[in-house]
C-alpha cells in the first residue's frame, strides 16, 4: 500500500505534502487513522492510553 501524500500539522493543524509544516516547521503526519486489525494485539494498551488521556484524546 502506498503512503498518503496528504499530511497534517500537529502543532497549527494546516494541512500540507511536505514531512514538516512551512508555517511552524514542526513535523508532520498521516491524518488518517490506522487500518483496522481484528488481530490487533496492542489495541487494549492503545485503548487504554487513550482513556487515560482524556476527552481530547492528548491534544
């Protein structure tokens, strides 16, 4: 599968191609969330840290 050229600013939340953001030079990264795996064997501990993150989920 291909990588998504699409990818978002974490800091500003601009959307941009490059791998680091031309307003604040923070990295960037794939807005898409990951493939669902039904054999995903970290997705309790994942599930779990988003939880104890908050209602924004870390941001």
């Amino acid at each position: 599968m291909t990588e998504s050229i699409l990818r978002v600013c974490r800091a500003c939340d601009r959307y941009t191609m490059k791998s680091a953001c031309p307003a604040c030079g923070a990295p960037t990264r794939t807005p898409h969330p990951a493939r669902y795996d039904a054999s995903d064997r970290y997705g309790e501990y994942r599930r779990r840290l988003l939880e104890a993150a908050g209602p924004a989920g870390g941001r």
